[in-house]
C-alpha cells in the first residue's frame, strides 16, 4: 500500500456483554447493571473499502485521538480505537478484565463489521496488553486475578490476532514502575520523609551515576515495591477474613517517577532528550497527579503494578505467540527505556519476527511528521508483504 493521503470519517462504536462484578469498580453505568458496556471509535480512510482492521487499545485511556492510528488511516487502513471500562481512569484497572474487553472489541470487528484479517497493534501502554490478549487468545491459562478473584478467561471467546505490532511499547506497566519508582520515600504516609542518598531531585545526588549507584538505587525501588504489595496483600487478607461489606480499598502513592535513565543520557543511551520525558520535566512528574500508580486499589495494585503478580508482562508473554511480530523502537523515545524492546524482541519465539528502528523518533513523534511518515511507511510495508 502505497502511503496516499485520504481523508478520514470516525464513527463511534459501542460494544456491550454480560457481567456482575461483586461491586461497583467505576463510576457510571459500566458493571452496575449486569453490563459492561465499552465505547470505541473506528477511523476510515473515505471511500476505501478493506478485509483488514488495525486494532488499537490502551489499558488505561482512549487512542483515537493520538497520532499514529490517524496515520495510519490516513494512510488507506481501517482502524479500530478500543476504550476499556477503566478508560482514564486506572484506579481500579484490572488488567485481566481489560484482556476481556479487547476480546469483546475483537468479536464484533469480525461477527459484526466483517472483517477478515485482525492485526493488534500495540503502542506505548498498549503493547504488555496487546502481548498479554494475544496469549490468552492462543493458550488461555488465566482463571482467577492476581487476587484471587475468580475471572476466568479460558471461558470467553477470545479470537486471536492475524498479527501482532509491537510499536514504542514498554514491557508492562509493573516492570516499568519497579524501575520508575522513587526508592527514596522512607514512609508511604509522608512523602517528605525520605533517603537523601537515594533522591534524584535532592541535593546530594547527582548525574552522572555510577555502577554501583544505579544498583543500589534498583534493588531499593525493587524493595518499595515489594513493601507496598506486602501491605496490600496484609489488607486484602484481613478484609476477607473479616467479612462484612467492605472487600476493596483505594489508596495513594507517592513520588513515582525516578528513573536515573531520564536524569542520565549515559544509562542506556538513546537520542533522547537529557533531563526531561514523555511527562515532561521528571521532577514534577515524579509528584504530579498522573504519575504511575498513584492511585490504586488493592486487586488494580496487584494486576497492573506488583512485578511479581501482574500477567501483562510482554516479555514472558511473548514467548507464546505465534502469530507474525512487528516490533519498532524510537530512537529518541523519552517513556519507553532503550531495553524494553530489545527484550520483548529477544523473548518471541515466532518465527516470523522483525525489528526496526526509527532514528530521531520520540514517543509520540510530536512535530515530528518525517517520523512518523516513516512508522506508517514500515508498517504499511510489513502488512503488504503479509497479504494484509
């Protein structure tokens, strides 16, 4: 397909099934009734009929708005923006209930919109979920959430992908908050209790960092972690074992944005810009109110940000696909560390796999159209050779 300039017409799409949680997660009408009901957006290119949809879905907000599916179906391909139940609004993310969303999204654009040929396209927060459905769809093993929940996926119809795209994406949002956390926060209730030793934005810490430095700083963001997952699963216990109507919890994190990579250009270099990320200015994300996991309840905490309980890990994930892989990394992503790409790539078993690399991209190629011209043109290529 060659990469012609079409204009583009949207059209909301509403999907619908089936299901009584034991409470109310979000607010609205999603769950309350006996339905979950999922609003979605499907982009066309004007007067271009395919057999193909590109699907797209963020665990946590909407799609359809960003560049890269506008791209795309300005570039000739249909495209299918799925919003979960928790869309914007991630508090309560069950990451094994939004698998169950994509999958409702997934039967209508084949049962109801006729389309032959699904391709997943996972981009940024995509990817892990992309990774994670995909598996499920081809080896269903998940029956209960990492609380313990019963929620059991190898009953839901859950049709596999024709191929999967994994573009600017990071491993899953657990792997990615064991390595963003700020490790210096000494007391979950007060965040201006903390380790001056271990402060990226204090005064006696300073880029560049050394080995020993960047290890020590890991193993103390492993261990916050870990404590808060502790507390989680303490209070989780004695809820249960309590009885009564209480049976899940909100509560905050502070300071979730420390990464040294984003401080030092030297750690895993890329042509990032130094001192800064896709949130801005690190040191006022780090405190900001859309930080990672900075608002949580208990079941969300252990499904989409306790290393070792979530599932959307695309790096254990992936080595259960089948299905062709596209992978592209930006050179200058300023989200997505220079790793987490390498090590999805590396852990796939298909044996129809490639990598590509966009020089000069960063994650959301903002004034950059050359770039992203670029994405569109590889992936157009990719699919095209495919008989997509």
């Amino acid at each position: 397909m060659t990469q012609a300039r079409f204009d583009i017409r949207r059209e909301p799409v509403i999907v619908s099934f089936d299901e009584s949680p034991a409470f109310t997660e979000v607010y609205g009408f999603v769950g309350s009734q006996g339905k979950v009901f999922l609003e979605g957006q499907r982009i066309l290119p004007v007067g271009r009929d395919s057999e193909t949809v590109i699907v797209f879905m963020h665990p946590a907000t909407t799609l359809n708005l960003m560049p890269l599916p506008v791209a795309l179906a300005r570039s000739g391909w249909h495209v299918l923006c799925c919003g979960s139940r928790f869309a914007k609004n991630d508090a309560p993310l069950i990451m094994e209930k939004v698998a169950a969303d994509l999958a409702a999204y997934m039967r209508h654009a084949r049962e109801v919109l006729g389309y032959k040929n699904i391709v997943l396209c996972g981009w940024s927060g995509g990817g892990s979920l992309t990774a994670f459905y995909q598996s499920q769809a081809e080896h269903p093993d998940v029956v209960e959430t990492p609380a313990g929940d019963a929620y059991d996926l190898t009953r839901i119809e859950m049709p596999a992908a024709d191929a999967v795209m994994f573009i600017a994406a990071h491993i899953g949002r657990a792997v990615t908050l064991s390595e963003w956390i700020d490790p210096s926060v000494m007391d979950e209730l007060d965040p201006d209790r903390r380790d001056p030793e271990l402060d990226l934005y204090g005064d006696l810490v300073r880029a560049p960092y050394d080995a020993q430095f960047v290890n020590r700083f890991r193993a103390a963001q492993l261990a916050r972690v870990r404590r808060i997952t502790d507390r989680v699963l303490e209070v989780l216990d004695r809820l249960k074992r309590r009885g009564g109507g209480e049976i899940e919890r909100p509560f905050l994190v502070h300071r979730t944005l420390a990464d040294p990579r984003f401080l030092d250009p030297a750690l895993e270099p890329n042509d990032r810009r130094p001192r800064w990320c896709y949130l801005g200015n690190p040191e006022t994300a780090n405190t900001g109110p859309v930080g990672l996991a900075r608002y949580s309840t208990l079941r969300a905490w252990l499904s989409q940000w306790s290393i070792d309980h979530s599932a959307a890990d695309a790096e254990r994930c992936m080595a259960h696909i089948t299905k062709p892989l596209l992978l592209m990394e930006n050179s200058a992503d300023d989200a997505v560390p220079v790793s987490h790409p390498h090590r999805v790539f590396a852990a796939a078993r298909m044996t129809d796999k490639i990598y590509h690399r966009i020089e000069g991209a960063t994650h959301y190629y903002r004034d950059q159209p050359e770039h992203e011209a670029r994405a569109v043109g590889i992936i157009d290529a990719w699919l095209a050779d495919r008989n997509f």
